[in-house]
C-alpha cells in the first residue's frame, strides 16, 4: 500500500522520532516534504556468509549523559541488524512503507514457508499488522543464517526493476519516488558465486537502468575493506540518485575531513540511512559546503516555519548572519561529538569564522570554497590568505624543472630539504597542481580533487589526528592511483601525480608508521 493512500502519519509523529534522535525541530519541514514524496522503501540486505566477518563497530551508550562509544570486533551482520532494528521501530511509528528483502534465502533447507521470510513486508498492509510485523523481522534477523557465499546484487536489482517499471509513471505522476536501501559487505556475485570485472559490470549496468526510474539509491556499507570502499565510492561520481554510506563513525570522519565546523551527529546519520534526509545533507561527506549552502543547512537545523525571525545570508551581511547564527546554536543542545569525542555545539563558530572568514575584527570577506584548481590561484580556497601556508610557493617556480617545483612544494625554504608534514601536503596538494604549475599543462582530472581545509587538522592531535590523516590519506591514495590516471594524460602530467603520490606516502611511512 502506497504512503498516499495511507491517512497515517502525523507530522507530530515523525517530529517526534526526530527529536528522540536529538535532531532540532527546524528539521521536521524539510523532512516532512522528503517524507511525503517517498513512495516507499526497499531495503536489500545482503546475507552472505562474509557477513560473519568480525570488523564492524556497534554504537553503544555512554557513560557521559549523550555520550555514544564504539564497541569494535563486532560482525558486520551484527551492525547490519542494529540499523534494521531502528528503522523498523523507526517505520512503524511514522508509517513508512517497507519491503526488506534478504539476498539468499534466510533459511537454507527448512520448508516453502520459511523460504518465503526472504521478502519481509512493514507498513504495507493494515495498521493493526504492523507490531506482529516488527516481532516477525526481529525474529528473522536474529535467526538467519549466514551460509551462503554468493551475494548476487545484481539479479535482485532486475528483479526489482521490473516490478518498478510497472508502477513508475503512476509514482512519477504523483511527484514521488521509491528509495533503495543496498546494505552489503562486498562485491556482488552471480547466482552461481563467481565476481571479477563482468560480474561487476553487469550489477554496475542493473544499477545504472534502475537509476533511470523514479527512485532514489542508497548503498550501506558494512565493511572496512578499502578496495569495496573505493568501488562503491567511484560508483557514486557516476550516478547522481546514489549516496554510498559507511558506519557512523567512519562517515563522521568523512564529514570532518571537509565541514569541520559541524558535528555529525548519530540522528544526522540515521536520518541519511532512512531516505528522508534532506539532499543537502548527503553532500556533507564529498566537499566544503558554499557559503549558500552553509546558509541552508543552518536555517533547515535551526529555522522552523513559525519563526518569525530570519537567518540573514552572509554574503549581504556577515555580521548579522554570526550573531543570529551564534544566538540559534546556543538555543540548542550540545551534541556528541564522534570524532572529538566530547559534547560539543553543533556549529563551531569559531573554525567555521576561520574557514570562510568573517570574525568581527577580519579583514576577510565571505568567500565560497573554491570549486575547481582553476580558481586556487586567485582566491584562498582551503588555505587562509593571512597564514603562510597560502603563500604560493610556485610563485618563484617559474622556469623550473617540474623536479624543482615539486620540492618548494613539499620541502620548506630556504634550502628545500626538510620535507613539511603530512597534513600541510594533503592540504596544499593544489598548489603543486596546473594551472598554479606552469611546467604542466591543465586537465580536468586535476579539479577532481577533494580540497581539505587546513582547520580540519588544526588543535587536532593523538587518535582523532591520526583518524582523520589515515581517512585522508585513503581519498588521496584512491586519486593519486596510476590506475585512475586518464588515457590521454601526457607524460608530464603523470609523472607529476606519480611524484605526489611517491613523496605523500613516504611522508605517511614516516607520521603514522
């Protein structure tokens, strides 16, 4: 049964598991909206036997009063049941339609009856079905059983794509759409158990034409195996209806490294897995948000329809906006803190101030983050303009050997022999970058990277440094590999990413070990 033809949620009732999410209640319009155009839901829960894999993390209460601690070692099924179980409590009390679907048959050789509990439907039927509904996934989940080694993807796409195919136009017609919800450990199989490059090819294919409907995809990951990371991460440059997801923690990292000013809360994550997050929110992960965007996501958190008081733009005023700003965030309550791992605001004003510029006594003007290499030259994109690490160190380059740019971009003056640290490379990449390097011509591959700000590593130091640098170490490996090079790069341009590549990873040997 579809959600329009359900008179069943109230908005009291969603605004009410937002706020046991800790989420301010500016969120409730703009989740609400997402809400009503989603059709339904499909989650596809991969049940493999790699599942049983030991390197997933389990969220956990604190002992500090909205404190959340990781507890590592569990399996990724175990992870996998945690979401499931709070998105099923989560749908049933807003009325969500939702269709989890187990990859492999849950229970191998037991009767027809069993067989069926492949498929478990929630919200889809009469109200009154809806709590023997949740005891019965509850009770699937934990009796699974995870024997099976093949994860075939691929052929439960196209399965689901001709049954959307059928309703698409009638969900297209009522501005709505349906959201899937992959959560898997790896790469996909066919029925047979067998990957490599044409197995992956096919579900890429699947994936691509299930794209084209009406729907929108979201790719869970349970895994900390980097090359699956970096598949399904490289999948999400291609389609522009998928959000590829980690694990809390891991995601909050990923925040870090490019909105340091904000605090990615554990409702903020859950909110994402669920479908219902806003699209602004699914950017937080990829890139520094614009100051327009800054501007959105602060009225979406802290602004609800009755607010009689606007949150002025900071490109037209920079003051007004601080102090509205300040005022709001001090309205709410402090929020935990992953990556500090302490209660914290959920804006820092301060780091936010540092980034885009804007203090009361500065100088700066509000500036957007750069978006592509060819706008770091004239503007102080991840870098400030008053601290050294802006100074462009090609300035004098000119004329050089590329061998000689590449050492006054990774070594320190006046000699050029002791290499800078780790963080300040990853910061400063673009600046060894065309068109800031004349020895090497442009290329758009070059504008591909993920600008870091230097306030990401700032005050930053023992497991959180060391977190963050591993994190952006992994998204620089993955750019920096000869692999992803273009086939019309000249040999300038790779011995150029070669050479970042050779000098970033002997900086890591030597910081992280």
């Amino acid at each position: 049964m579809p959600l329009s033809d359900v008179i069943w949620p109230s908005k009291a009732a969603l605004g009410e598991c937002l706020a046991s999410l800790n989420l301010p209640p500016g969120l409730l319009s703009s989740v609400y909206q997402t809400y009503l155009n989603c059709d339904s839901r499909v989650w596809l829960l991969d049940n493999s036997s790699r599942m049983q894999v030991r390197d997933s993390h389990i969220n956990r209460n604190g002992c500090t009063r909205g404190a959340i601690e990781r507890v590592d070692g569990g399996s990724r099924w175990e992870e996998l049941k945690e979401c499931v179980t709070f998105h099923t409590k989560m749908a049933s009390e807003c009325w969500i339609p939702t269709k989890y679907w187990l990859v492999n048959d849950p229970f191998m050789f037991h009767s027809e009856e069993w067989r069926q509990s492949k498929k478990m439907p929630l919200c889809r039927g009469a109200p009154k079905d809806v709590a023997t509904e949740v005891r019965e996934i509850g009770h699937i989940m934990d009796a699974v059983q995870l024997n099976d080694s093949r994860c075939p993807l691929r052929s439960c796409i196209h399965t689901l794509l001709k049954g959307l195919s059928r309703e698409a136009a009638k969900i297209t017609a009522r501005n709505q759409h349906v959201t899937l919800v992959i959560c898997t450990q790896g790469r996909p199989t066919d029925r047979e158990g067998d990957t490599g490059l044409n197995v992956l090819k096919d579900f890429c294919d699947e994936l691509f034409k299930f794209s084209k409907l009406p729907v929108r995809i979201i790719i869970r990951l349970c895994t900390d195996t980097e090359e699956v990371r970096d598949m399904f991460n490289s999948m999400e440059g291609h389609f522009e209806s998928i959000d590829v997801l980690d694990d809390f923690w891991a995601e909050s990292l990923e925040v870090y490294l490019h909105n340091p000013w904000l605090t990615y809360t554990l409702g903020l994550h859950r909110l994402r897995e669920s479908g219902l997050a806003p699209e602004i929110l699914d950017t937080l992960d990829e890139r520094p948000l614009t100051l327009g965007e800054i501007h959105q996501l602060s009225k979406m958190l802290f602004l609800d329809e009755d607010d009689f008081v606007d949150l002025p733009h900071p490109r037209k005023d920079r003051k007004k906006f601080l102090s509205r700003l300040t005022s709001l965030v001090k309205d709410e309550k402090m929020q935990w803190n992953p990556v500090k791992k302490k209660m914290m605001p959920w804006i820092n004003l301060r780091k936010l101030t540092s980034m885009y510029g804007g203090g009361e006594h500065s100088a700066y003007r509000w500036r957007e983050h750069p978006t592509s290499v060819q706008k770091a030259r004239h503007s102080p994109g991840p870098l400030r303009h008053t601290d050294t690490l802006t100074q462009d160190p090609l300035a004098t380059a000119k004329g050089n050997s590329l061998m000689s740019v590449i050492q006054k971009w990774s070594h320190g003056p006046p000699y050029y022999d002791k290499m800078y640290s780790l963080q300040r490379l990853l910061v400063t990449v673009p600046l060894a970058f065309p068109p800031i390097n004349k020895e090497v011509e442009p290329h758009t591959y070059f504008t591909k990277w993920k600008f870091i700000y230097q306030e990401t590593f700032e005050e930053e130091d023992g497991d959180a440094l060391r977190d963050l640098l591993v994190r952006a170490m992994r998204k620089a490996k993955y750019f920096l590999d000869p692999i992803k090079f273009p086939k019309d790069f000249n040999k300038k341009q790779v011995l150029l990413l070669k050479t970042i590549g050779n000098i970033i990873r002997d900086r890591e040997e030597a910081t992280l070990g």
